[in-house]
C-alpha cells in the first residue's frame, strides 16, 4: 500500500469511528507501528487529525461546539431528524455525545417538554440552549477522546435514573453487537442501556457491520436502529432478524 493510500485509509478510519489505535491500524494495514506513528504525525502536521498518545483522534469531532464540518454531516442530519419523533414530552432521556446526538440536539423542537441526562460537554451545552428542556450533567472525569464524564461517579448517578430511552450514539455495529475501544466510555455506555427501558442507536450506515475489540452490548439489548438509509436495505435483514426495528 502506498503511503498516500495508506493515509486516506488512516483518515476514513478517524472520521468513522473518532478515536483510532496505532496498534489497530498496524494490524489492519500490515506495516509496522513505527510507520504509523510518521504517518500520524505527518497527518497531524497537515491539520487533518488530533495526534495523540498511542494514537489519533478526529478535528471534526473535537470541534462540534463550533458547528464546523463533520464527517457525512447530511446523513447525520437525516438521521437526527428520523430519531427526534421518538422523543415526546414529559420523558427521560440518557444520550451519550458524539457528532450525530448534537445534530439531534439542534433540532429538537421548540415546543418539547422533557428531561435530558447526559455527560457529554458538547451535547450538554446544545441541550442548554433549548427554551424547555430540563438538562441533567452526568459530571465526574471528562474523557479527552469523546468528551464525555466517565468513571464510577458518573456510573453511579446513571445506575439511579429510570429512563425512558437510551439514544446512542455509536462507532461499530455487527452481528454480535455494539463495540468500542474506550474502555471507560463503554462502561458509562452499558450503564446507560441498563438504566433505560428502550435503546436507541444511532449509526451512518458505513458503521454497520464494522467492529472494534470492547463490546457494549448484544443486539438483544437494542430496540432500534437508525440509519440514513431506507429501512428496506437489505444491509439491515440480520439486524431485524434479532428483532431490532430500523428507522
């Protein structure tokens, strides 16, 4: 693989799932850590990523407060507009952040009652804007890599709530479930699904079918799917197979 392919592979990957592992990409791509590493720096040089240690995180993520461009921005918005129906007043709500939560966040209607209950900073500051919503902070340690409270406070204040949905935002979904590769994330994520009678995820489609080493959940414990594309795809057949209802 040439090193200008061996870039736009590294850059689709941070712009899919945030958060990327030189370790990871060693593996995927079969070269050695020290190549990525130049390759990270080189691309961190050109403003295109966040270098950080033992890996790389997306600019477009990390610079949501200022509503610049994100990866597939359209089909985000598409997908935030399929999810705000599901939410009705008077109801509590877990989100977690992520790019496609604060575009739902924007668009919430004006009009719309309820509680919201989140450690995200970005998505809270959103919710915060909204003339009728009550806004909850999850608060403990921030994660530098998704902008989120993490850890057993924030764990524990979760564990005490009764929700109505869980609306998630995730990096990768298949067949045996939803996974992750921030361990502290995926903790405060699995706190979140136990604690809410319904769970909804939110994917672009080229999440789907894609998988990272932590698992969050099963598909059983997912009521449904919401994608930018049309339900009828056949990509979606195992997903409702498990019983999940796409949207």
């Amino acid at each position: 693989m040439l090193k200008t392919e061996r870039q736009a592979y590294i850059l689709r990957q941070i712009d899919l799932h945030n958060r990327i592992l030189s370790s990871d990409l060693s593996n995927e791509i079969n070269v050695s850590e020290d190549t990525i590493r130049r390759d990270l720096n080189e691309l961190a040089e050109m403003d295109k990523i966040i270098k950080v240690h033992g890996g790389a995180l997306s600019k477009s993520f990390h610079s949501s407060f200022l509503k610049s461009d994100v990866y597939k921005a359209d089909s985000k918005r598409l997908i935030a507009q399929k999810t705000v129906p599901l939410i009705r007043n008077n109801m509590f709500i877990l989100t977690t952040g992520g790019t496609t939560i604060i575009e739902m966040a924007r668009i919430l209607p004006p009009d719309l009652t309820a509680t919201f209950f989140t450690g995200s900073i970005p998505a809270a500051h959103e919710y915060a804007q909204h003339p009728n919503i009550e806004v909850i902070f999850l608060g403990d340690k921030i994660s530098k890599s998704s902008q989120i409270a993490v850890g057993g406070e924030a764990i524990s204040k979760i564990s005490g709530i009764k929700a109505d949905l869980c609306i998630m935002g995730i990096n990768a979904i298949d067949e045996t479930g939803i996974t992750d590769n921030d361990w502290e994330v995926i903790q405060v994520k699995k706190a979140m699904i136990q604690a809410a009678e319904k769970t909804v995820v939110l994917s672009i489609a080229e999440k789907v079918n894609t998988h990272q080493k932590l698992t969050i959940c099963g598909l059983d414990e997912i009521d449904t799917m919401i994608t930018e594309l049309d339900p009828s795809n056949p990509l979606f057949e195992p997903y409702k197979k498990q019983g999940i209802t796409i949207l």
